[in-house]
C-alpha cells in the first residue's frame, strides 16, 4: 500500500560533520521512543481498530513515521560522511563503526538494537490509542534532549521540525480517542 | 486570513478514568507556508515550539 | 571536518523542490486533520485546491529535472533517472 516521492519531507542539509552528535541523534531511528518504533507501532495497531477513521489516522501517521526516520538516517548520514579513522576514534564512533563501518543500522544511542518490544499493539482501541500518545510524548521529549545537547543550526532545523510533528501527532491520536470522533455528522455552523 | 470553523462536537458527557484531548478550537492556518512549514504545523494552535529548559504550554 | 552534504548546484530546482514540499506538507496537515474530522466540508475543499496544485508542480519539475513519483515519468529518455539521479538522503536536492 505504498508509493514514495522522491524527496525528504523535509530538507536535511548537514555542511559540518560531526560524529558525536550523530551517536545521540541515532536514537530517533532504532531508540525506544523513535520514529521506527513510532512507525511500526501504528501500522501494527491499525488492523483491529473497529472505526475506519481510526484506521486511517494510525496507517497516515505510521507513513509519515517512515519519512521520519527517513530524516535522522539522513541527518546521521550526512554527520558521519567521508569520517578520517582519528576522527572516529577521537569521537567514540569507534564502537559503532567496527560493527557497521559508516551505514545505517537501527540502535540506540545507548546501544540497544532496535526491537518490537519497544512498542506494543495491544488490540484494544483505547489501550493502543493512550499508548500512541504516550509514544508521542516521549518522542517530543527525545527532541528536547537532542535540543539541548546540539547547538549545530542545519540540525536543530530539522529536529526542530519532526518535534513539532510530534504534538501534531498528539493532538490526532487524543482526537481519534474520543469515541464521538468517527461518528460525529456534524455540518460546519 | 486563512481561516474557517471546525466542526462543532456535540455536548458530551466526561466519564472518569478516561483520557480526553479537547478538540481544535480553530482551524486558523498559516498565511505564509514557508512559515507553516518551518514550524511544522498549518495551525498555530498547535505550535508549542521548546524554548529552552521547560516547555511552555 | 568534511561537508555533510552534497553541494546543490542548481538553485531554481532546489527552490521548485522546496515549494513542492511546502504544497505537500499542508496536504499531509490536511490529511490527518480530516481523518479526524471526516465531514468538514472546507477542509476539503481546501485539500482539493492544495492538491491541483501540487500535481501541477510536480508535473513541472519532472519535466525540467527528472522524476519525482513513478507514475510521472518521461518516457522519451535514454536513460531510466528515476535510478540513476542523486537520491534525497544525500543533501543535494531533498
């Protein structure tokens, strides 16, 4: 059920390298409270919701979760290109790059491998809504630590965007919880 | 001004041990994309940018 | 340091690009906001408008510069760019 356009949601134009931040900002790909995590939790979730409505909100976030993390490869892509060996071991990248060389992999900054016990799909609308939301709140949070430790202008542009999604994403998971939300018939007054 | 109403919900009644998050109150949009998308949001009602140690809500 | 990115050498299609993705993003806004409010007859009156627009967008920059969707592609070229054009994770055009 998908197609792709060839483009970031959202430009990522990183001019200086710098491994330090990249180990931080993996966190949001292959991290508990990340945008693989968010993505897959969604498109888990969607099939045993009874409304459709609901349906299309988890399958509509859980797309824009995939261009999410999209965006933080791209950013740690950018950040750790063309590395000498000094300034990997200089930055600790070391860790991280004897396994995987420069390439993508989904972990935390921590080092634990992303996996599905990050998430749950509990089956219920209610649980799986209220954990939705939890998740978006804790994604925010994510972006305001990463906020705090980085100070590089081409990447706080782009984490300053996906943290605005973020309470988007909130504020649709709350409205999809309202029972009344896929029934309401209401005309615009 | 970009602007219309959203759809009004009804009078609902509030059972306790649920989680409720109001509906949008406007449906204001941004004039200037560039600025929606710098945000991150049509809305402004829904930005609430990090300004530092705390977040305002 | 090294740069990060890949230089973008060409502005006008950085800037079509750029308005692309601005159109799309009140699109995906738009989106969620009706998924939740599926009978807001102005939301989607303003989804349809948004969305002409950006299909006329996109059709320019195909023509210009290469594809950006698969089923908006010039089939009169050699060469298959949907594959052989920078992809967006490099920073040049994203």
């Amino acid at each position: 059920m998908w197609n792709y356009e060839k483009r970031l949601q959202y430009p990522v134009k990183i001019t200086q390298t710098n491994p330090q931040i990249a180990q931080v900002i993996i966190s949001q790909y292959g991290g508990p409270d990340g945008e693989l995590a968010a993505s897959m939790r969604y498109l888990a979730q969607r099939y045993t919701m009874p409304y459709n409505t609901v349906a299309g909100v988890l399958t509509d976030i859980g797309t824009e979760e995939l261009a999410h993390f999209e965006m933080i490869c791209a950013i740690v892509y950018q950040l750790t290109r063309n590395l000498t060996p000094e300034e990997i071991k200089e930055s600790g990248f070391d860790k991280y790059y004897v396994d995987h060389t420069l390439a993508l992999w989904p972990q935390a900054a921590g080092g634990i491998p992303f996996n599905a016990c990050e998430f749950q799909s509990k089956g219920d609308v209610i649980t799986d809504l209220t954990e939705d939301m939890a998740a978006e709140q804790k994604a925010r949070t994510t972006y305001d630590n990463i906020l705090r430790l980085v100070k590089d202008p081409d990447v706080c542009d782009p984490i300053r965007f996906l943290r605005a999604r973020e309470i988007v994403h909130f504020q649709r998971f709350g409205e999809a919880n309202r029972k009344d939300c896929s029934k309401s018939k209401h005309k615009n007054h | 001004m970009q602007e219309w109403k959203p759809q009004m919900p009804y009078v609902e009644q509030f059972p306790v041990a649920m989680a409720y998050v109001p509906w949008q109150r406007t449906c204001t949009m941004y004039e200037n994309l560039d600025e929606a998308f710098k945000t991150g949001t049509i809305f402004p009602e829904l930005n609430k940018p990090f300004l530092g140690r705390r977040v305002k809500g | 340091m090294n740069a990060g990115c890949k230089p973008c050498m060409d502005s006008e299609r950085q800037k079509l690009l750029q308005e692309i993705s601005k159109v799309d993003f009140v699109l995906k806004e738009l989106n969620l906001y009706l998924d939740t409010h599926p009978y807001d007859q102005q939301a989607m009156e303003r989804f349809g408008q948004f969305n002409a627009l950006k299909n006329k967008m996109v059709k320019d920059y195909t023509e210009k510069y290469g594809p950006l969707v698969l089923s908006i592609t010039d089939m009169d070229s050699r060469e298959w760019k949907w594959a052989t054009q920078d992809w967006p994770w490099e920073g040049g055009y994203n």
